[in-house]
C-alpha cells in the first residue's frame, strides 16, 4: 500500500508540474500578445496624431480661402452673408414617439391617463 501511494504522489507531483509548466506557457504567450497590442495601440496613436496634424493643417482658414479664390468661378460659390444663418429655434425637430402616440390617441378620441 506503501509503493502505492508513493507512485500516486510522484504522479501527483509530475502532473501538478506539468500543469504549472503549461500554465507558465500560456502566461507567457498571453504577455507577448499583449505587448504586440500596446506596441500596435501605441503606433496606430503615432498614426492618428499625424493624421490629426495634417487635418489641422489642410483646414486652415487661410489656406481654404486661397482654394475657394483660385476655384471660384469652377466651384460657382458664393461668399457667405449673416442671413444665410439661422437660430436653433427655426430648426423643425422631430417629436419623439411618445408625442406622436400621445397625438395619436387623442386624435382618435381616447382620452389620455
């Protein structure tokens, strides 16, 4: 019973080292796609920042006056004049759903709660 137990402890402890073996492995693929990540993140943000710069620099207000000057006549714009703008209030905004149901109801003759 003796030679028994000690086949089944060094079982044990061959598979439990197994298991932190593998466990190691995993860990270890598991760090080095995460720093392919973060090494990804961080260039897709180098990325986006010059994207952002040459925005920034391809809508400044003089450069996009030179464009509508030299194109003017091609593009037929027209400058802009203070009654080509409106308020906030002249905008017809939908009415949520529950007005139009609200509306609805009371149109067919029910009352409302």
């Amino acid at each position: 019973m003796r030679g028994f137990a000690t086949i089944l402890g060094m079982l044990a402890v061959i598979a439990l080292g197994y298991w932190a073996y593998h466990q190691t492995i995993l860990t270890q693929q598991a760090e080095r796609r995460v720093e392919r990540l973060q090494r990804d993140i961080g260039a897709e943000r180098e990325r986006l920042a010059i994207l952002r710069a040459e925005w920034a620099y391809l809508n400044r207000p003089d450069r996009l006056r030179e464009l509508v000057d030299l194109n003017f006549d091609r593009l037929g714009l027209l400058p802009l004049a203070p009654e080509q703008f409106g308020r906030a209030t002249q905008i017809p905004y939908p009415l949520p759903p529950e007005v139009l149901l609200d509306s609805a109801s009371t149109a067919e003759g029910e009352s409302l709660p």
